[in-house]
C-alpha cells in the first residue's frame, strides 16, 4: 500500500513538473512566432491540432524535413528539443484549447 501512495506522488510530482516544463519551452521558444494561445502570428496556428499531428511535425523539423514552405525557420528551434520536450511542448499546446 505504501508503495502506491509514493507511486502516485511522484507522478503527480512529475506532472506537474512536466506541465510547467512545456508552459516554460513554449512561452521560450514558441509563443513568439505562434502566439501566446497558438492562435498564429508570423508562424502558422498550432491550436486545434492534434497530438500525433503536432508531433510528428515536430519530428520532422528535428530531422530538417519539410512540412511547410517555412519549414527551414523551425529546423533550428526543432533541433534544441530532445524525445521529452517534444512531449511536454506538444501537451501543453494541446491543453491550451482547453482553458
């Protein structure tokens, strides 16, 4: 029993961990080009998208593939991000439809 309850702390201890992480990435290196809602400024609107969607494209832009006819201006901030921030940032983007 005891075990569970530590269990369960540290995952909450790592959620919210995690969600502070992807607000800080993405109000960073995010929110200057997609807004702070990721409703679109200079970068396209990222709200509305899907995890799957999102990551992937995420990944590509890691890998310097195209997704768009701007894809070269995200090669550089994709590159920084590691398996975990991709995470982080694409469920923070996604929550924010939800507030």
């Amino acid at each position: 029993m005891k075990s569970f309850f530590v269990a369960a702390l540290l995952a909450v201890s790592f959620s919210v961990g995690a969600t502070e992480l992807g607000q800080t990435k993405y109000t960073t290196m995010c929110s200057g080009c997609h807004g702070a809602t990721a409703q679109g400024i200079v970068g396209p609107k990222l709200a509305g998208q899907t995890a799957e969607e999102l990551t992937a494209k995420l990944n590509t832009y890691r890998n310097r593939g195209n997704v768009g006819p701007r894809s070269v201006m995200m090669w550089g901030v994709a590159s920084q991000l590691g398996n975990g921030d991709v995470e982080v940032l694409v469920k923070h983007i996604t929550n924010l439809e939800k507030k």
